[in-house]
C-alpha cells in the first residue's frame, strides 16, 4: 500500500494515504455518535487543512456524507477552515445523505489531492455557469477530470417526479460539461451516482444509462451483439443517495484524457467471482485499471453479495454478505497484484443499523479494522441485498505484486 498515516480522537479518525510522492487520499470517518457534528466536521477540516498545507496538495476531488438536515453547518463550517488558507474560495463538491448509523449526524468525508510539482502540472476548476462543478489536473502529459454533484435538475425539469427525464439531463450535462475540456463520455472511466428512492426505480435508472450509453458510443446498438465482457463501461456505483436539491440523481465521474505518450494504459475487469452486470442490464464494469508509470490504480465498483449470474445471496443474512462481497472484492484486487489492505479509500452501505457490529466484528476477523472508510445507512439496488462496499486501490509501481 502507499505510505499510511492516522489521525484522529474518540469521535472521529482521518486515514491518510500517500501514493508516491504526489498524490494523497483522505477519508475522516466520524465514530462518537453523540460529538457535535459542527465541532466533529471542524476537527476534521483543520487536521485537513495541516495535511494539505504540509504537502502542498490540491484538493481535486472532495465527497461529504451526512444529513440533509445538517448540510448547511457542516459546510460553513468546512468553507470557513478552507478559506484560511488561500484555497480557492468555490471549490466544487458533492454532499449526500449518507447517515451514520446512529441516525441524524455528519458520517465523514472522503478527499483526493495532488501535488502538481513537474512542469506542465496544473490544476484548475471548472464552471457550469457560474457554478463550481469539477477539478482538472494535467500530470505527465494525461489530464485528469473529476466531475462533482452533476444532476438533472434545471429551471425546467425542477419539481418534475419524471425520475428518467432528470437521468436523462443529468448524463446530457456530464458529457456536454467533458466535451467542453476536449474530452467526452467515451474517457469516462468512473462514476459515483447516488439515487433518490433507489428500489423505487432502479430498473428504470438502468434502462436510461443503457440508452444513454449506446448515444455516446459506449454501447453497441441493438442489432450489434456482443459478448458482454468484450464491451468497454466504466466503473460505478449506483446507490441510494438522498441531497439537498431533491434531485433523482446525481453524480460524480471521473474521465481521463491520455498524453501524447501514451504513458497510461486503461482497462476495464469484468470480475472473478462475479461476471459482467450488463448481462443483467448493468452498464458498468466491475473495476477499472489505470496503470501510469509510477502509479496504479483500481476503481473498484460498488459491490453487493451477488453470483455469476446476477442472482442475490444470502437474503437477509448480514453476515453472510459481508463476508461474501469482501470475498469477491479481494479475489479482484488479487488478480490485479493487490489485495485489500491497499484499499486507500472505501465506502461501505449498510441497509440495516443494527447490523454494524455484525459488520465491524468480521472486519476484525479480515485484520482490516485500519480499512479508510466511510461507514453510511442506505439502501442498495435490491430490496434484499444489505451491504455494499465500493473503493479505491492506489499504489506505487514499485509495490506492486507481478
């Protein structure tokens, strides 16, 4: 893994992750259910703000979970703290409903940074309108664009309960927004996408992405067919997510632009123990490899206890889900040289509250209780699935297990 550190107190612990020498991951996790949230989200940002100042990192992308209710202190709070420091005063980020498990109250944040130090890097905002909506950074020649809270809601469609028009909307702006930095959909590599009333439509979001995604060109038309895994999608996850908008959905995408070098190779895995979910209606890829020449990552997939055939397992067994998904998780990352404990980001869904315990005894039992985590309350894509776990997995070539 890369270079570790913890910080933290009894209410709250930051996992910092270092891959290579520039680029850094954050994940601050909230554990006193009866802290302040105020004051929990202020430790957390001034130890954020040391890391950051320390390393002379830019933030490029940034993720915080809690409640709605709170979502207007938690962020003064954090705008307050980032401002100190010459930040960029509107930096875009996406802010969900991800409870913790003890109910109304801040769950963490999750936050990626770089430092642009060779000649050439840079890192720079972009706008929807006048509005902050992504981060770009250009490092050894690729560009790199993080797309953040992308959504469908307009003066048009606000109010509208046509879950499928917002979708429609929110995948038109994402590409319009990429093709206005020189790229498109076709370099998407990742995406997190959170849904409001997610076993309510599900079917129907799947139904929209399919179809957006044969306009872009990621998927072949009807009367071209093809072997699911042969396809190119993008990693992502697709979970429940309520936000402050009331938006159906909304999103964050990652997408590459390569070099003139051809200095970073891009491939997608459809999985060892699971196959690919476009077999079942899916569009996504279960993780994306992006190999750079110090650095490599996989963009693991949200992942729930399902078989090779799409079916669900262990119906209303916690336990046995858990355990499954670490199981699948941890064969893919094996056949990508890595294994779990090179997880330098995570987020883990639990449907049920009363099954956090369950879920932090078999953590120990796996020797991963140090996992850089995001623990939230939500429901996934099937009423009888109880966990998700979606993650990163950085680090240095030089690590890296042939």
């Amino acid at each position: 893994m890369g270079k570790r550190a913890i910080y933290g107190s009894d209410s709250f612990t930051i996992k910092e992750t270092m891959i290579g020498d520039h680029q850094v991951y954050l994940t601050a996790s909230v554990t006193g259910k009866d802290a302040d949230p105020q004051k929990i989200c202020q430790q957390i940002y001034q130890q954020i703000l040391q890391i950051l100042a320390r390393d002379k990192m830019e933030i490029v992308h940034e993720r915080l979970f809690g409640s709605i209710a709170l979502k207007e202190e938690i962020l003064a709070v954090r705008n307050d703290i980032l401002s100190r420091d010459h930040h960029e005063k509107e930096l875009p980020f996406t802010y969900i409903q991800g409870q913790p498990y003890w109910g109304r109250g801040f769950a963490g944040v999750q936050l990626r940074a770089v430092n642009p130090v060779k000649n050439g890097d840079i890192v720079w905002t972009i706008y929807d309108g006048q509005i902050p909506c992504g981060r770009c950074w250009r490092r050894s020649g690729t560009t790199y664009i993080m797309l953040q809270n992308i959504h469908g809601v307009t003066a048009i469609s606000a109010g509208r309960k046509d879950y499928r028009d917002q979708a429609r909307l929110m995948f038109e702006k994402a590409n319009t927004l990429l093709v206005n930095q020189g790229a498109s959909y076709l370099n998407v590599v990742r995406t997190w996408i959170y849904l409001k009333d997610i076993l309510q439509w599900y079917a129907g979001f799947n139904q929209v992405r399919n179809e957006m995604y044969q306009q872009f060109k990621l998927i072949p038309s009807n009367g071209n067919q093809q072997p699911p895994e042969t396809i190119y999608l993008p990693a992502s996850t697709g979970i429940m997510g309520d936000n402050a908008l009331d938006a159906a959905s909304v999103m964050d995408v990652l997408a590459i632009i390569p070099g003139s070098t051809n200095n970073i190779i891009i491939k997608h895995e459809t999985g060892v123990r699971q196959k690919s979910p476009y077999r079942y209606g899916s569009a996504f890829s279960r993780a994306v490899r992006i190999t750079e020449q110090d650095i490599t990552h996989v963009m693991l997939s949200g992942t729930a206890a399902i078989d090779e055939t799409g079916h669900s397992l262990f119906p209303g067994d916690a336990r046995g889900q858990i355990q499954k998904t670490l199981e699948v998780v941890g064969k893919l990352v094996e056949k990508e040289g890595a294994s779990l404990k090179d997880i330098c980001e995570a987020t883990v869904f639990l449907k049920r509250p009363e099954d956090i315990d369950e879920y932090y005894h078999i953590m120990a039992d796996w020797d991963l209780t140090d996992l850089p985590s995001v623990v939230v309350i939500a429901d996934v894509c099937r009423a009888e699935l109880l966990f998700e776990l979606d993650a990163v997995v950085a680090l240095s070539n030089t690590n890296l297990k042939q």
